[in-house]
C-alpha cells in the first residue's frame, strides 16, 4: 500500500529523469499589503528530501503552506507531476502534511488517526485495517493502535503523524518543523530514523526548518531562505563550502567574518584592506568596493606559510566543545574571528596573542555595495 | 505547605457550607419530605399517582418539557453559527460579539418580555409587516402562544448556549482542520468529523444549561403566556400562592428536581464520556 515509488536507494535524486517533479513558478504573495514573496521560484525532483532552512518571518512556512493549499497565493503556480494544482483545494492535492505540533486528533484513537485520510478517500473500515497496521508496523507502533493519543509520549505522537501522513500515499510529503518539539536526544534519533524511512519508500519531502543541523542532516538539498527569496539552494556540503551571500554564511554553520575595502586586484585575487591587516580572497571586484570577508572556523590554523591570510589577534574566549575546542577573538563590533581546533589540549586560554592563518583559496568573499546581487 | 496549614484554610469552605445548608439543602429536603407525605402526615406517595393521573397535570408537564427541548434545540441552532463566527473574530469583532452576547443578559426578563409583547401583539411590528408584504390577510396570534415562548425563552438562555461553545471552538487546535483538509477531508468531513465533536463537551455544556433553565422558568411564561397555558414551575406557584395545596406543589416541585437533576447528571456523564478521549 505505501510503496507507491519504487525504492531505488543507490540512484542519486539529483540525477532522477523528471527533475521537475514539483515545480513552484514565480509565487506572490501579500499579507495585509505588505509583499512576503515576490516571484519566488522552487523545483525538486522525484525522491528528494528537501529542507527549506532560514530564521522565522523568512517565508518558509508561508511557502509550505502555499504548496499545501492551506495558503493561497496571490500569483503563480504550483505544478506536481506535471498538473498544475495551484487552484485546488488542499483536500484535492494528495500531499501529506506533518504538523509542528502534529495535530492528531484527540477525539479519535491511534488505529483511528492513521484511518482518517483513508477514510476520507472513501475507504470502508474494514478495508483500511490491513493498511494501517502496516503503516503502524512501519513506524514501530503496531502495538499502540488503540490507544487514545493523549496517552503518547511526544516521540511517539511525531511516530503516528508520520504514519497518518504516509498511509494515503501522497505525491508529497511536507514536514513542518516535525522534531522541534523533541528533546535534544531525541530528535537526533528520530531525524536518522525519518530520513530513513522516508529514502526506503522513496518519499518526495521537504523539511521546514530553522535548524540548520536538522536541514543538513535529513536532507539532499537546502533551500536556505531568507525575507521571503531563496538565498542560496545547493546540497549541504556545497551549502556550507561556498555559501552564496553573506546571510547564507552566517546562517549554515559558523565563520569568522571580517568587513573591508578593496585596496586592489592583483590577477586572480583581490587584495582587502581590514581593520587587521591587508587579506587575500580569489575574486575580481573594483578597488574601494565595501567587501566582508569570511572563513570557516575549521580552516584557520594558528601556524602558517607567508602565502597565507594572516591576522595577529587576543584571544577573547576559548570554548571546550567536546571533542574540539572554539578560539574567539572579536576585533570589531560587526566582525568576529573563530578558529576550531580538533581536540581540547592545545594550552590556549583567554588572552593568549596568537595569529590565525588561512590558505587564500579558503577566503570568501562578498560585495557588501549598494546595488550588488546578494 | 503542612498538612496542618491545608487543613486550617480547608476550614475557610466551612462559612459556604453552612449558607448552602441552612438556605438551600434543608428546605429542599423538607421540601421533599413533603412531597412524600399524605394529608395526614404518612409517607406515601398518593401525591404523585394523583398527579399522573391527571390529564391536566400531564399536560402541564409535557408542554413544559416540550418547550424547554424546543428552546434547547433554537438556542443550540442560532448559537453554533455565532460561536464558529466569533472563533475567527479577532480585536474589536471579537470585544463587540461578547458584548452584543453579556449585555442583554442585563436587561431583566420583565422589560424585554414587554418589549417583545410590542413585537408580537396582533397591531405590532410583525405582524404589520407580514400584512404590509401581503403574506397574511388578517394578523396572526403570537402573543399567548408556545412558539412566541420558545422564541422569547431561547432569546433570554442564547448566552447560556453560545459562551460554552465558543469556549471549546476557541481551545481548538486551528491545525486540526488543515490536518484533515491535507488528508483529503472536505470541508464536511472537516465539520462532522472533527470540529463538531470536539465541540460536543461544549454543547452538551450549554444543552445543560439551557434546558435545566428553561424547564423550571416561571417569570418568561408568565409574561409571555400567562395562566392560559401553564407550565411545571407556574403550577407550582399556584400550588403554594392560590391553591393553598403544599402537597401537589412540593410533588410538583420534586418532578421538575428530578427532571432538572436527571439532566444535569446525565449531561456531566455524557460530557465525561466525550472528553475522556481527549
């Protein structure tokens, strides 16, 4: 009943033949006047886990709900394979939501809830046992089919509302901040176990999320966005080795950031001018161009060649973080210098001079001038 | 805090108790006892075999439960639509449905029960206006009759059905009908298999209240329909004012308690059985 889309594990999504499975075409929206989207564009392929990642009031549930049908937008359209469902109402689109707060019903049983959408679909009782036990199998909670759902732990609640969803085979799965009730614990536990899940069955999903973790560790690509635009849609690892625009750097993982002007181009590079020194980044932009520059924390070292990036710093805090340790120094009100070293005996303490060095090819950089594409 | 100190303010209960006991459970108990006494003092309950045996009795009986079910039934059908529009109201709509809802209630019975006889008698307003839109030829009696009561009564306990509706309407979780929209529910399936039960605890709430009301109301009928028709609670007054009879109204008043009681107990099962599934 739930292997709608053949389980193809080893195929890379990207790669799938109908790369615009769900195509989302220049949507505009407004609330009260105020444009939130304007001209917003989103396309996933078939058996891709999504996430759309940015802060709250970035439009990312908007956008949820607009492809939902919950919401609808004042433009544009919403095309899942091949139909173009913008003016349906959500009850007509086949696609699956999981509530932030996952919104079961309290009046009806476990076995009951996961029957719902089944029933709605015109399935007779007896007809939608077998297929949801299995969905109950499938999110190990067969043996909670009767009871009543205020009797669940919320791990386990997150458990049916993804049984609830899946049960109806729907074209798409859209999942609304589902861990951000859980406890830490937890919600790492039940990240690995939904990616899984939803990879075997071959779930097309997208995640909301604020979490950049959560985003980089359930799904293919992010859709990092921000004041109702995406700012950036690449696959983690892209995502975070060459955010796009500053936001995007400071919102994937953490950086040292530090704002300059372009003192010149020397060839391939662009010679900075900070409030630490003159800085090298690959890049061609005009001299006395505002610039920030930035480096992943992991990337500094504090010993290096004279063709590095070098800045000589007070150490303002050393954090111990487990297996490594985070060197803090805070030049500037605006700029921040963070240096990640493996391990938590390095000798370095609050106070310490020491020297950060990056190799240039490693330095981000980014026209900060009016007028420049973020 | 000490068990000692919970059982010095347990005390506190001890001034309430003693009013409820003196102004309410002892003259409702003698109230009773009478109610199961003859003529001369026995116990019996030849009172009551009297009274169902009385065709005037039974009717006085069935019209007030009659009329307290129909009241229920329009309260319950005018205060659902205002309750699912006042869940959705924000600011001031919300501020001025609330006040168009408590505000009447401080208008006493009396001044509206003659405001309404200038509505209904056969020269008032609508009774001009049906004959002016050629729907009746000669004016229609409404004043003195059951359904000018119902009507009136419903009016004055609308409050009583739509604050416990709107109450559990407006604890909803908003997600539960998207929940159900994006699981391919309609919005009847939406209404009657999510929003309606979750509001029964609130229904039931004001069902109850409303029909204990309306069954035992005497000043409403009084005005609006007078001696003519009587119902449980007029008859009692009668009983004890006019007739002298403290037999039949103590075994009067014994039926409506236990008519009322009935409803009420019945009613907080229904509504635990209701909310124990949520």
């Amino acid at each position: 009943m739930l292997d709608r889309h053949a389980p193809d594990p080893g195929a890379a999504p990207m790669a799938a033949p109908d790369a615009q499975y769900l195509d989302v075409v220049a949507i505009r929206k407004a609330f009260k006047g105020v444009t939130v989207m304007d001209g917003l564009d989103f396309r996933m392929a078939r058996g891709e886990l999504v996430s759309l990642l940015g802060p709250s009031g970035c439009g990312k549930t908007t956008l949820l709900r607009i492809i939902a049908g919950l919401m609808q937008a004042d433009d544009g359209s919403v095309i899942l394979a091949g139909r173009n469902i913008a003016s349906l109402p959500p009850h007509k689109r086949n696609i699956s939501v999981v509530f932030q707060n996952y919104a079961l019903f309290p009046h009806l049983s476990v076995a009951e809830n996961v029957a719902f959408g089944l029933r709605a679909r015109g399935m007779s009782k007896a007809d939608a046992v077998k297929p949801v036990h299995e969905a109950l199998a499938l999110v190990r909670m067969q043996d909670f089919a009767e009871r009543s759902i205020t009797a669940l732990s919320g791990g386990q609640q997150q458990r049916i509302a993804v049984a609830r969803a899946l049960v109806v085979r729907p074209h798409l799965l859209l999942l609304d901040e589902p861990f951000s009730a859980l406890d830490r614990k937890l919600r790492e536990t039940m990240q690995v176990e939904l990616k899984s899940l939803l990879r075997e069955r071959g779930i097309t999903g997208i995640f909301v999320t604020h979490d950049q973790d959560e985003a980089m560790g359930v799904s293919d690509r992010i859709a990092v966005m921000n004041a109702g635009r995406i700012e950036q849609f690449a696959d983690p690892s892209t995502l975070y080795a060459t955010p796009a625009t500053p936001f995007v750097m400071d919102f994937v993982g953490l950086s040292t950031r530090l704002s300059g002007r372009v003192a010149a181009q020397e060839g391939a590079l662009v010679a900075v001018d900070t409030d630490l020194g003159r800085l090298r980044a690959p890049g061609t932009l005009a001299p006395g161009t505002p610039v920030l520059i930035g480096v992943r924390p992991e990337l500094i070292r504090l010993d290096g060649g004279a063709d590095m990036n070098r800045v000589d710093l007070v150490l303002e805090d050393v954090a111990i973080l487990g297996s490594k340790t985070m060197l803090q120094g805070r030049p500037g009100a605006e700029d921040r210098l963070l240096c990640e070293l493996a391990g938590i005996r390095n000798g370095k303490s609050r106070g310490d001079a020491v020297s950060f060095h990056w190799a240039v090819e490693d330095t981000l950089l980014y026209d900060l001038s009016a007028g420049a594409t973020p | 805090m000490s068990t000692a100190r919970a059982d010095r303010i347990g005390l506190l209960v001890l001034p309430g108790l003693a009013y409820l006991g003196l102004i309410y459970a002892l003259p409702l108990f003698l109230l009773l006892l009478k109610s199961f006494r003859d003529a001369t003092g026995a116990l019996s309950v030849a009172e009551f075999v009297q009274i169902f045996g009385d065709p005037l009795q039974r009717s006085i009986i069935a019209r007030t439960l009659r009329v307290a079910f129909l009241v229920t039934l329009l309260a319950l059908v005018i205060a659902w639509p205002t309750a699912i529009v006042m869940r959705s109201a924000r600011g001031g709509w919300l501020s001025l449905f609330l006040v168009a809802i408590i505000l009447p209630m401080s208008l006493g019975v009396v001044v509206k029960a003659f405001a309404w006889s200038i509505l209904f008698r056969s020269n008032g307003f609508i009774n001009q206006s049906l004959m002016t839109m050629n729907l009746i030829d000669a004016p229609i009696r409404l004043l003195f009759t059951e359904t000018a009561l119902v009507i009136g009564a419903a009016n004055v306990f609308l409050p009583f059905m739509v604050l416990p509706i709107y109450a559990v309407l407006q604890q909803q979780d908003p997600n539960l009908p998207d929940a159900a929209a994006t699981l391919g529910a309609g919005p009847y399936r939406r209404f009657f298999k999510v929003i309606v039960p979750l509001a029964m605890p609130g229904v039931v709430a004001g069902c109850a209240f409303v029909f204990s009301m309306a069954v035992s109301m005497y000043v409403i009928p009084s005005l609006i329909i007078g001696e003519r028709q009587q119902t449980v609670a007029m008859q009692i007054a009668r009983s004890f004012l006019f007739l002298r009879n403290e037999q039949l109204g103590s075994s009067l008043s014994t039926i409506l308690l236990l008519i009322a009681v009935s409803v009420v107990l019945g009613s907080s099962w229904l509504a635990a059985r209701l909310g124990a599934r949520q």
